[in-house]
C-alpha cells in the first residue's frame, strides 16, 4: 500500500512540476504581448478558468486557505 501512495504522491508531484512550468513559460516575457489575444479564444479561456478553479481549491486543501489571505 505504501508503493501505492508513494506511486501516487511521485506522479501528482510530477504532474504539478509540468503544469507549473507550462504555465511559466505561457506567462514568461516572451509571450507577455501574446497573453491577452490568446484569452480571447473560449477554449483557452474556458481552460484558464479551469485551472485557476482547481489551484485557489488546491490552495484551501493544502493550507486551509488562499496563501494570499494567509500572508495578508
């Protein structure tokens, strides 16, 4: 069971490690002028919200909170 859990626990570490760093490069100055025309197609809107949803719901499970409410 332990293998399990250690399976799981590597494979969500890796699966936020690729998320954060795509995310860094969407957000990198390289793409800064590109951001606000890429947010105008509804997918890629609609994925955004998406993401943002499941991070501020990521953030009140892991910290009981926002960190941003928890700094302030």
């Amino acid at each position: 069971m332990q293998e399990l859990d250690d399976a799981f626990k590597a494979q969500i570490r890796f699966s936020l490690e690729v998320l954060a760093s795509t995310l860094n490069f969407i957000t990198s100055p390289y793409l800064s002028e590109h951001i606000r025309s890429l947010c105008v197609d509804r997918s890629i809107a609609d994925a955004v919200r998406r993401v943002a949803a499941a991070a501020e719901i990521l953030e009140k499970e892991c910290w009981g909170g926002s960190r941003a409410d928890m700094v302030a």
